[in-house]
C-alpha cells in the first residue's frame, strides 16, 4: 500500500509504504496520530467500495462511512480493510452477542426445522411469542422486565423444546448460554463448521464466558474488539484487520495466550494491532511508531519507541483508620458475608475478565452505597458513557464551560487546549478544569472535540475532572473501570500523579478495575480475584501491593504473529453454463459478506443474501442500474475531491464544509439533489393581498393546513423574524423575494426549539405543507396541485446542492462555479486531474461537471463505472464483472489494468454481444415483455387464479403477506420484514400448493419449469428449464434468445 501526502487532523503530509506480508504493530502517544492513520485507511477503503454502488443505495446505507479525506485519494494498492472498534456495534438493545452473529439464528432455525414454522417466530423481536410486557426487550424504561425475569420471551414458547444429551432445553435455555456451553452441545445440535469454529475463536479470544443474551453495547471495549475479531478471523479472507487495542480487559496471561490464538489464526489475513501495550508490540513483525509527542507536535512516523520511563510514587500500604463495610453482597457469582474497603487509599480490583469485577463494583457496592453511607458521595467515573451524552456532546459542554467562554473573542475552539489557556481568567471555572486536562496530559484536545470520539481513558480523565471541583469536603469514593484504556504512558505517569495527590485529601478513597501493571504496581492495595471461575466465590482478600507482587509469577513467552494479504491478479471467463449461479454467489459474498459487515442498515436491506465468508470480492452487473437520478459527473471518480484537494492554504477545518459526500453539508430543502418537487402556487391562491391567515389560499387548502396546527406556524414564522428579520406574517403581495423565497420553501439555516412541545422544528416551505397535507384531501383543487406538478432548480441552493453560502476558491474560481461549467471551461484547472482525459475519451469536454450520469446512455454509463473500478486502486480484490460484453472494445484495456493486483472474473456469454435492453426491445417488440412465459403456451389468467389461491388458503404463518414482521435489532430501523420460509415466500399453504389449476399443481405453476408444464415436446430442449411463472422481462440473456429461438422455429 502506499500513503502519498496523507493530511488528517494533526498527520500532515504524511507518505509510508507498507507491505501486506508483514502483522503490524501501531503504537505511540496518546493524541499522536495511530487511530486517526488506521481509521483513514480503513474508511478509505470502504468508501471506494460502497461509492461503486447506485447514489441511491450507499446515500441511505452507508452515510456514516461518506465523509472524505480530501488526501486519502492518494492512496493506492488499498486491500478490503476493517477497523474493529467498540463504535461498530450496535447500541439497540435488541442487539445482542446472539443477534449480532450468526449463532442464534442458526439455533432459532433449529427449532423452525422440528416444529414446521418459521425461525422468525423463536425470535425475541417477534410478537408471536415474545413478551407482551416489554415486547422483547428484556426491560422497560431501563429497568429488568418483572413479567419476564428479563428473559424477552412470554412461557407459551417453553413448550417448544429440543433435545440435547439427554436434556430437553427451550430458546430461552439456549438464549441464557455461553459460549463454552453451546461449543459443549455444538454436535448433537448439527451446527456447520463455520459456526462451530466461530464459537472456538470466541473461547480462544478469552470470551468464551458471554452468553448470547448479552446485550452488545454492555461490552466492554476489549470483548466488542475481540468478538469482532473472532467473528472477522472465522469468516474474512485476504483482508487487512485493524484492531484497536485488544490488551483492555485482559491481565497479564490471558493476554499472551490470546496473542498465541491470534498467530495460529491469522494467517489469511493481515493483521495491524493499535496497542500501549509492549507484549503486543513485541508480538509482531513489523512496528510503526507514532509521535515524537501527542497532537500538533505528533502526526508522524518515528524510528524509535516515544514512550517515556514509568514514573513511580510512594505508596501506602499502612493500616487504615477508617474501612467502607459492605455486607452480604450477592450478586450472579458472588456470595460474600463481607468486605472492608479501606478508606483513603488506592485499591486496583484485578482478575480475569468475566470474574466478577464488575459484577463487584457496579451490582455489588455501587447499589447499596447510597443507603449505607448517606453523608458520603460515589462518584462512578467513564460509565455509562452513552446515558451521559448525547452525539452532540463536546468537552466543552460535557465540563460545563461553554458560558463560560463565550465572552472571550476569537477564542479557537479547534485548536488544542494548550494553545488557548492563557486566553482564560485564570479565576475561571474553566480555566480550573482545562488546566486540570492539561496537568493530565490532554492539552492535545480541543474544546470541539466530540466526547464520543474519546478513548476510554481519555473520556475517564475528562469525567474525573468535571466532578473535582464539586464538593469534596464529605467523604467520596470514586470507581474507576480501567482508566488506562488509550492511554499511552506519558499521560498515565501524569494520570497516576494527579490521582496521588488527590488521595492527599483524607475524604477521597479510589477504587479502579484494572489490569495495566504500572496502576497495579502504585495501588496502596489489589483485590485479586484470580482466574475465572464457575464456582460461587464467596471471599476476597485484601493484600497489600507488596504481598500481591510477591505471590506474582512472570511471564515470559516470546509470540511473534504472522499473517500478509495475497496478491490477485490475471482474467478468469467462465463458460456460459457457469455465469448465472457464479454471478450469484459473488453478489452474496459482496452483499452478504462485505456490505453487511459495514452498516446495520446494510443487515437489513440485504438480509437475503447470505455467505460464510467475508472475501474482498465486488460483483457488478452492468446492465443493472449503475447510477441512480441526481448522480453528478463530478461525484464519480472523486472528481469534486480532487478539485477541491487543489486548494491552496486551506485549514482542515475549512475544506470539511465543502465534502459533497456528507449529508451534514447539503442543502436540507433538495437534500443534495439540486432539484425540488414543486407547483404552480398562483393556482391555489385566493387574494395575494391578504396574509396567510386570512385568505391568502383557497378555503380546502386552509381545511388542510389545519392538519398541521396552525400554532406551529405561527411559532416558526415569530422565530423566524427573529432570527433574520424576514416577515412571514405579511401580506403576500407585499412580501420581498427573499420572504417569497422563506414562505414557499422554507426556513433551512436553522430549527428552533419549542419549549411547550419539547421538540425541534424546521420551517419547510409552505409548499411541502400544503402537498403533504392535501394527499389525503378529495378536493378538486387536489387535482389542479398536480397538474401542475413540476421539478424546479433548488430555490434555497440554487442547484449548487451546498447547505451553506461559503466560498472555495481553485485558481481564483469558487467551487460552485466550477462544478456547473463544462469541462472545457476548467481545463486550466482540472488538467491536473489524473481521470479527466479519460472522462473526455467517454463524454467529450463540453460535458457540464453537473451533468446527471444517470441520463447517459447505457455504453457510457458502463464505460464510466469501470473507470471508478480502475481508479479505486484495489489489492488483492476479486472484481466480478456481469454483461460486460457489449462494451468489450473499450474495456479490454482497462480490464487488464484492473487485472494486475486484482483477479477479473468475466460473467458473460460468449455469444451474445448486445445488451438485454436492446434485445428485449428489437427481437422481443412483437411480445409484451411484463407477461408470463406460460402465456406464450396458450396459457391465460394463471397469475389470478394463484391471487385467488392466496385468498382462499393463506400460508398460517405470514396470513398470506408472504413476509414476516420483525422488530428493529438494527440500529435506527424500527420494523422490518422477513421472507417467510415456511412457505417459500409464495404466501400460500401446503393444501393450497396443492390445488388445481388447468391441469397442475399451484406448486407446479409457481416453482415449476416449462419441461413441468410441456409434455413430450423435443423443441424445448434447450428452453425446457426456464420457470414457466417468469416473466419474459425478467429472464437472463441466454435464457431469452434461446426462448426467442424456439419462437422463430414454432
């Protein structure tokens, strides 16, 4: 791979080749650049496959994955790449360890198989048999379901059993397992061998302990990583896995082996670990280091390790005065009669992951310590991030700065902390709190910088301070869950200084769940929990850091990981016999494989297709659709980008707002289209010289628009004044264009919050009211709308699709100007772009850069694709390519370009050189392409007999939707629908699959083929295995001129 002038937050022009035969560690400060480097490559990558895609189609599916690195178009020889992060997963909590892989699925399907129904019903998001009280989801309003015990399924389904050594065990038995019990069961239970491996990774990813009703976004950083990383290492091949710190949550030992388990595994794929950690580092074969410091002082690549020396602070290890007393805690694996906690001191709960820790601290003495110790405060820090924040959260708002601030000029809130302390009173609040971060070693951060996007530690720091200035003058215990997650050794020498001189005030005792060695080796006292165990454990000692080190055994395996990606290359055609079933398997591995482990929203929408193996394969059908309406020329190839990346001297910062790819930039009212669905307004209006309450629109239009409640108008319209001065509430006539422009379209730089209602809303135009609004109406002025109907240029952004009026200049010309002239009149800047005179061989130069391609005809359409393909620089990528045949003269030569680190496989027959389109139309003009094939058989009215049929005997299961409803596990998807597999998505019964039409079987018409249906005929021969229920448009190339065929012979 090579990385040329990569610019992204503090890396500037940063250039690295990197062999794909090597496991990668990356490492260096905190804030020093390695997460920003992997999450570019790794985003790239998935961008130049997503954006092959119709506009359409990666729009709704894979939005988050769309904003642009202007440089990262630099990369070249990039592999299939996946940066497995906590951020990946769900946090719906219907998701859980067994919806998020395949294995509960599979046993749902179990179940199906024995009791003749669909697997859909043993699902806990189905209302067959869920519970009624929480519909499912094991709780309501955050607290465990009482109907349920939290087991998301009503008793009617205990009932439906299988049986297993002897054991007759339900769904929910199945639900509440782990993994080193379903791995115990996986033979008898028939499980396939991609599952069983799975379920073997996850024991040798050291989380074999999680049950598959464990909720996904519960997990701690290190087990979404490592179940991630089992799920990727059972079913990716030939692609780069980025892991993002896998040490979290695993001592000393569970490590190493988990590292030994991660060598023998790896081998068809390459491994690059984001670590602190020396043995990971050390476990691979090449290291890449990050620095020489953390933000604007890092952003390179360095020879030598950054990390400084361990500093070390006088322990205590003197008997406390004072002990927290906790009685009686009993909690999943714990029984204990009591612990003593001693008061201010540092005390490190250690142990296996699964032990108990956590169990301990948050079910244990976090849920009793209130009412214990009343004039006392629990403080428990970094979690529960994601009830403390919103997506919009900053550290500036989550310290409670942001007013604070706002008095001070010219403050930049994008530039790190360090830089913009001295512009603070040092009597500030905020003063106290940044120069607490700084202090911590965070000064790297800015006050814009999103709290999501923190490390674990680094958020820990960041919530520690915001309560250190509260009240510490009673007694406190603050708990903190390994707050050593992302933080390299800089700032955890500085982490552990600042937590030592706290501990100087005798109120504040603190408690950290960890297994970094350097917090273990200056906690004052270790509650050592030792290896996971089935066994109830019912007492802790309390040792004292000496006598915990004493009883320590080294470890000193030396592990060196190996793994690389393999180079593809050469034209593979495949004979015409072969096309159809190849073409599909390859869209299940692009669909089913890759697209579906990139977004939820992808689960949903491809949920019917299906590969065990996750393999850097795209499968494209040229004469499918390739671009969907409103794709513009300068969206392919990157075109706008790479105008844009011309800039000269531009900040980061600035460049961002003109990324057309991010939905957050385009206009609101066209939504990035350009253009809006409008009408002829004069003819609905009643007396242009009156104002919209009081006969401005026809009386029925009025009628309507009450719909929508008038006070909501009337609310928008005061707060837009407000805002800009325009008068909504005038008089039409005497309006000014920019008011006539606000009240037909709408209001978009801002919403405006309602305080009665508690929401925020937009003004949309007066338009889309009144078209939403008179859907429903049956007046005629209904009618009188839509003969008027038409598509105009966007009155908000005059078609530039910007949601904002900044300028970007390239050689003195703005952006906008640029993007809608022709070609031939930028030529003095796009002569520098590497696509262009390709774009002329296919479109000319007078072509205009906003021209819609999907308008194109198909060959130039075709043609174009394939230059995307050809300039998103894959390797080691299989590139399946259907009905390229008819445009072989222009793509051989690109192919073969293609074909040099990738491998082509051709989907084509050989003889057939024109496009379906054309043959449907010239060869099949004399036949109605939308009937059925048995109507070419003197067959009639088939297809409404089976409609009947349906009617008469629905399918018991779907009632004859031929689809079953499922609540949302997806994240942002409420409901969605399943083929019903019962009945093979035809939504009729088994009675009535076997009733009679014209002589065969319903079964016969709907899954039968013509040799089914034709007897004794020996012209059919070479027809005799198309499905007589198809119809004539939907029948492959071959299929229709062998058909066509058989017709000139008839």
């Amino acid at each position: 791979m090579k990385i040329n002038n990569l610019i992204a937050n503090n890396i500037i022009n940063l250039n690295k080749n990197i062999d794909f035969d090597k496991s990668i560690s990356i490492s260096g400060l905190s804030g020093s650049g390695k997460t920003t480097f992997c999450k570019v490559v790794s985003d790239e990558s998935l961008k130049r496959i997503v954006t092959l895609l119709p506009k359409v189609e990666y729009r709704f599916l894979f939005s988050e994955f769309l904003k642009t690195n202007f440089s990262a178009q630099n990369i070249t020889n990039i592999p299939l790449t996946f940066f497995l992060e906590k951020t990946s997963t769900s946090s719906n909590v219907r998701s859980t360890v067994g919806t998020y892989t395949p294995i509960f699925k599979t046993i749902r399907s179990l179940f199906a198989k024995k009791y003749k129904c669909p697997s859909e019903f043993f699902s806990f998001n189905n209302s067959k048999f869920w519970c009624k009280k929480c519909k499912g989801r094991g709780y309501n309003a955050m607290v465990e379901c009482k109907e349920c015990n939290s087991e998301r399924y009503s008793d009617e389904i205990k009932k439906y059993t299988i049986t297993c050594h002897d054991k007759e065990y339900n769904i929910i038995d199945f639900n509440k397992m782990n993994i080193f019990k379903l791995i115990e069961l996986s033979d008898e239970l028939g499980f396939n061998k991609s599952i069983k491996k799975m379920l073997d990774n996850m024991i040798k990813l050291n989380i074999g302990y999680l049950s598959l009703d464990r909720i996904v976004s519960t997990l701690s950083g290190g087990e979404t990583t490592r179940l991630l990383l089992s799920e990727f290492i059972t079913y990716s091949v030939n692609s780069l896995i980025i892991a993002d710190e896998l040490s979290i949550g695993l001592d000393e030992d569970s490590l190493y082996n988990m590292l030994e388990q991660i060598g023998d595994l790896s081998n068809n794929n390459q491994l690059w670990l984001i670590d602190h950690n020396n043995i990971v580092i050390n476990s691979t074969q090449e290291k890449i280091y990050f620095g020489p410091k953390s933000g604007k002082y890092g952003g390179k690549i360095v020879d030598e390790s950054p990390r400084p020396k361990e500093e070390f602070f006088e322990i205590n290890e003197s008997e406390a005065k004072d002990y927290y007393v906790f009685s009686d805690l009993e909690k999943r694996n714990l029984k204990i009669k009591e612990l003593k906690i001693p008061e201010n001191r540092l005390i490190s709960i250690v142990g296996e992951s699964g032990c108990g820790k956590s169990t301990l601290v948050n079910d244990c003495i976090s849920s009793v310590f209130n009412k214990l110790y009343k004039n006392a405060k629990l403080i428990l820090i970094g979690q529960n991030r994601n009830q403390s924040i919103t997506s919009k959260s900053t550290i500036e708002t989550f310290l409670d700065i942001k007013n604070n601030l706002s008095k001070i000029k010219d403050l930049n809130k994008n530039a790190p902390i360090e830089d913009i302390i001295n512009m603070i009173d040092t009597n500030e609040k905020a003063y106290k709190y940044l120069s607490s971060l700084i202090d911590l070693g965070l000064g790297y951060l800015n006050l814009n910088r999103k709290i999501q996007t923190l490390s674990t530690g680094e958020f820990q720091c960041v919530h520690l301070i915001s309560e250190l200035f509260i009240d510490l003058n009673k007694k406190t215990l603050f708990i903190f869950d390994e707050p050593s997650k992302g933080l390299s050794q800089n700032i955890l020498n500085k982490f552990m200084k600042y937590i030592h001189n706290i501990l100087n005030n005798k109120n504040i005792t603190v408690i950290m769940i960890e297994h970094n060695s350097y917090i273990i080796k200056l906690s004052d006292f270790i509650i050592d929990f030792g290896k996971r165990t089935d066994n109830i454990i019912s007492h802790l000692n309390i040792l004292s850091n000496s006598k915990y080190h004493d009883n320590k055994k080294k470890n000193n395996k030396n592990i060196m990981i190996k793994s690389s990606i393999s180079n593809k290359s050469g034209i593979e055609y495949l004979k015409d016999e072969e096309v159809e079933d190849y073409f599909k398997k390859s869209e299940n591995i692009f669909k089913g494989g890759i697209l579906k482990n990139i977004s939820q929203t992808a689960r949903w929408i491809y949920g019917d297709y299906f590969s065990d193996e996750v393999i850097p394969e795209i499968a494209i059908d040229f004469e499918s659709q390739l671009y969907s309406k409103n794709t513009f020329l300068y969206e392919t190839l990157g075109i706008v980008n790479r105008i844009i990346s011309l800039g000269d001297n531009v900040l980061i910062d600035d460049i961002d707002i003109f990324d057309y790819y991010n939905e957050e930039n385009l206009c609101k009212c066209c939504r990035g289209n350009s253009v809006i669905d409008s009408f002829n307004i004069n003819n609905i209006i009643k007396n242009k010289d009156s104002n919209l309450w009081n006969d401005l629109f026809e009386d029925d239009i009025m009628k309507a628009l009450k719909n929508y409640n008038f006070q909501k108008i009337k609310f928008l319209f005061k707060e837009i004044k407000k805002d800009s001065k325009l008068d909504l509430n005038k008089d039409f006539s005497k309006m000014n264009p920019d008011e006539i422009n606000t009240f037909l379209y709408g209001y978009w730089k801002t919403d405006f919050y309602d305080s009665d209602k508690k929401t925020r809303r937009y003004w949309k135009g007066i338009i889309f009211l009144i078209k939403k609004y008179m859907k429903q109406s049956k007046s005629k002025l209904k009618e009188i709308i839509n003969s008027s109907k038409e598509e105009i240029i966007c009155p908000i952004c005059n078609g530039s699709i910007l949601g904002h009026n900044n300028k970007f200049y390239i050689k003195n010309k703005d952006i906008r100007d640029i993007l809608s002239s022709s070609i031939s009149e930028n030529m003095n800047i796009l002569s520098d772009i590497e696509p262009i005179n390709s774009v002329i061989d296919i479109l000319g130069k007078d072509i205009k850069l906003n021209y819609d391609v999907s308008n194109l005809p198909q060959d130039k359409q075709a043609k174009l694709k394939l230059l995307e393909i050809y300039y998103s620089s894959f390797y080691g990528f299989y590139i399946v390519l259907k009905n390229i045949n008819p445009f072989k003269d222009y793509a051989k030569k690109i192919i073969e370009n293609i074909a040099i680190n990738n491998k082509v496989i051709i989907c084509d027959y050989k003889n057939i050189n024109d496009t379906k389109e054309n043959i449907l139309n010239n060869d099949f003009s004399n036949y109605k392409i939308n009937s059925f094939v048995y109507e070419l058989f003197g067959f009639k009215k088939i297809s409404t007999e089976i409609n009947k049929i349906i009617k008469s005997y629905p399918c018991e299961h779907c009632n004859g939707k031929k689809l079953i409803r499922e609540e949302g596990v997806f994240e942002g998807i409420d409901a969605y629908e399943v083929p019903c597999d019962i009945c093979g998505e035809t939504g009729i019964s088994e009675k009535g699959l076997k009733q009679i039409i014209d002589g065969y079987s319903v079964d016969t018409w709907i899954n039968g083929t013509i040799s089914d249906v034709i007897k004794n005929n020996i012209n059919i021969k070479d027809i005799k295995d198309i499905k007589i229920y198809s119809k004539i448009k939907d029948l492959n190339k071959k299929e229709l001129m062998n058909l066509l065929n058989y017709l000139k012979e008839k």
